[in-house]
C-alpha cells in the first residue's frame, strides 16, 4: 500500500512536470513562428512585395499603339486581371496576371487561348495579394 502512494504521488508530479514543458515548447512554437512572420514581412518590403511567379504574355511587338489596344481589350474584358506593358527593346511586351504556380497559370491561359493564340506562360516576378 505505502508503494502504491508513493507511486501515485511519482505519477502525479511526473505529469505536472510534462504539462509545464508542454506549455513552455508552446510558447517557443508561437515566439518563433511569430519572429519568422516579421522576417517574411521585412524581406517582402525589400523586394517591394515581389515575387517570383508566372504571367501570360497575349502580345509583343514594336507597335506601341498596337500593344495599348491590346492591353486596352483585354482589360475590358479581363478587368479582375492585372495587365502589365514592358518594353523589352524593341517590343512592347503585355503580360497578364500574376500566378504562384504554373498550373494556376495554365488554367488561365486555357480561358484566353480563344482570343490569344499566341499567348504563352512566362516566369516573372509577381505582385502576390497583399499582406495584413
């Protein structure tokens, strides 16, 4: 019997000891997870919120008026859709949207092959959703 109290007493502060560890790497978990999120903010204002991704590019020529009515339609139609003018000498470059990952780009590109024929994806630097 006096085994059986002293092995109880051991279990129970065996288990308030690991619920105090418990508490304390869960701490360190929100510190660190915390730190990284300002590290992350800190690095998106250096890069001015860039970074890398895919865009659709629908045009490119020399014709600068060309390329604006083309930016100017494809607004119009696509007005949930940034559109960007580049020139990249001696073309004028629309690219279209600004997507994580390919797939997310192809699905679009599948949505404007009909319109754009031409168009195709290209890796670029994008302008992801702001952060809170």
């Amino acid at each position: 019997m006096k085994w059986l109290i002293i092995f109880i007493i051991f279990l129970t502060s065996f288990s308030a000891f690991s619920q105090g560890n418990a508490d304390d790497n869960a701490l360190q978990t929100t510190l660190k997870v915390k730190t990284l999120q300002e590290k992350k903010i800190d690095y998106h204002k250096k890069t001015g919120f860039e970074s890398d991704g895919y865009r659709i590019k629908i045009h490119f020529s020399a014709d600068k008026t060309k390329a604006r009515e083309v930016q100017t339609k494809f607004n119009t139609k696509y007005p949930e859709i940034n559109s960007y003018e580049e020139y990249q000498q001696p073309n004028f470059v629309i690219n279209v949207g600004d997507f994580k990952t390919k797939l997310e780009a192809y699905e679009q590109l599948k949505k404007i092959k009909e319109e754009y024929p031409y168009a195709f994806i290209v890796k670029s630097k994008i302008k992801p959703m702001k952060l809170n």
